[in-house]
C-alpha cells in the first residue's frame, strides 16, 4: 500500500522510467514519421504548451512583491546564468581528456546553462520555510499581461498546470528516445553514464555548499531565510523548461537524448538531495532566527 501512495505521489519519476522502457522496446511509433507525428506534436505543439503553461501559472501578485528583493534576484540569476555555465565548462575542459562519452559531456554543458526550476525550488523552499516568493525566471515573464486578465478565473478553476506540463514532457521525452533506439549507431557504456552520475551528485552538493558559505558570510545582508531560496534556486535546474529548450536548439540531432541525459539525471538528483537536506536546513534556519531575535537590542 505504501509503495503504491509512494509511486503515485512520485508519477513523473515514475512515468520517465515508463517512457524511455517504452521507446526501447518500440521505438518505430515515437520517430519522426512515425503514428505520433513528433515532427508536428513535439516540435511545435507540445513544446509551445509547456511554455505557455509555465507561463500562464506564474502568479503576477506573488511577482510582483517579490519584485523588491533586487540583491536576491540579482545573486541567483548571476549564480545561475553566469558562474553556473562558466564553471562546468572550464570543469569539461578537464573533462575531456577522460574517456567519458563526448555527448554526455556536452549534455552537462547544456545544464549548465539551464534556468532555474520553479517548481522543486518552490516546493523545497517552502518546506523549509524560506523565502519563496523570489523564484522567478525571465522566460515566465512572457505571460505575465495574460495571467492579469484572466486572474479570477484561475483562481477559481485552479487548472492543474504541474500535471498538464509534466505530461506533456514525458511525451516529449519518449519521442526523443524513440529516436536514440532507433538509431544503430548510437552506444552509450554504462562507465560514462555512472561517472555522469558522480559527477552530477558532486555538483549539486558542491554549488549548495558554496551557495550556503557565500549567503552566510558577515555582511551578506541576506538573511536565514534568503539564504535557504539562495541554495536552492542557485543550484536547480529546470526540466520542464530544458528538454523542449534542447528540442528546439539540437532538432533533428542524432545524439540529442545523449545530450538530454545529464538534465534527465540532473532532476531526480536535485529533488533527492533537497529532500535529504531539508529538515538539516529547516533546522539551521529556525535556530539562526532564533538567534537572531535573542541578539536584538531590547527597547
């Protein structure tokens, strides 16, 4: 019963293992051509939804309070679009003498320039009890006029915008297998993929650990709860953005699922670890806050 609870409440994990075990096993209906069309459904349907969807469902009165944290913003999106890319590739740099598979190293430069998630960066913040209202990419902004006009109706329908793009991804996901497995000439050894995985794991712990040291130095001006949003926003990915993004810069690239791997593994790593973290976090930020009031002068 409770693997069940668990497999439901994990349905997206869940669902990639299901498409790419799908594509292997026939990956004829998922190819360009093929009874799924992904040349008309994926390329331009099913990525214009995920787009328009993420954008539909940012809050734009939750945007705009969360317009006044300017250093915040600043620090995550500098973190994130700059440092972030710039480090994994002089890392590849060294890479590349090993005999890791080229396309998987060329996958972990993609996320690298990646934006952040707003979903699992949401949901791990608050659960710490963080500054959520910060998380915001310049890509979610395109609907921000379109959500104003049809604000109450959202709010009153609450369409289930989570599941509608998480479906539509895995459906882009298949179809990008389909073409790996029907491909002869791709092989990927089971040594690059586990030091991919290594390397990902490695990452993640190593960024959230600068992230922290950097937030919490004397004179940040960031406080606790900044600096839980600063970890977790700084060093997530987004997949739902980041596979149509590579659909749409690598298509028709015969090693694109190559390339999609390290974002494939790079999401269920992020999601592990912050859960992992979180109550260590949690607990951290309650007892800085603490501390802080006790050290306020009294009037």
């Amino acid at each position: 019963m409770r693997l069940l609870e668990r497999m439901r409440k994990e349905w997206f994990m869940v669902g990639i293992v299901l498409a790419i075990a799908g594509a292997k096993l026939e990956p004829s209906i998922g190819v360009n051509g093929g009874p799924l069309k992904p040349e008309i459904t994926v390329s331009y349907i099913a990525v214009a939804t995920i787009f328009f969807n993420s954008g539909l469902s940012l809050k734009t009165e939750e945007l705009t309070s969360a317009l006044v944290h300017i250093k915040l913003h600043l620090f995550i999106q500098i973190f994130t679009l700059a440092f972030f890319p710039t480090t994994i590739w002089l890392f590849l740099q060294l890479l590349s003498i090993t005999p890791i598979n080229e396309w998987l190293l060329k996958g972990l430069q993609t996320v690298g320039c990646m934006p952040p998630p707003v979903s699992s960066a949401v949901i791990l913040t608050k659960a710490v009890g963080g500054n959520e209202g910060i998380v915001i990419t310049p890509m979610l902004l395109l609907l921000f006029i379109v959500r104003r006009h049809i604000k109450d109706w959202l709010e009153r329908k609450k369409p289930p915008f989570g599941a509608v793009s998480s479906s539509v991804l895995l459906m882009i996901i298949y179809t990008t297998f389909c073409d790996t497995f029907s491909n002869p000439n791709i092989d990927l050894d089971k040594f690059s993929l586990i030091l991919i995985l290594f390397i990902i794991f490695s990452i993640q712990l190593s960024f959230m650990l600068l992230t922290f040291l950097f937030s919490t130095r004397n004179n940040s001006g960031f406080t606790p709860a900044d600096t839980v949003a600063i970890i977790f926003c700084s060093t997530h990915k987004s997949l739902t953005l980041g596979i149509p993004m590579l659909k749409i810069v690598f298509a028709g690239h015969e090693h694109l699922s190559l390339i999609s791997v390290p974002l494939l593994i790079y999401h269920p790593v992020q999601i592990l670890l912050g859960s992992v973290l979180v109550p260590t976090i949690k607990s951290w930020m309650v007892s800085r806050q603490k501390g802080v009031k006790l050290t306020r002068p009294t009037v």
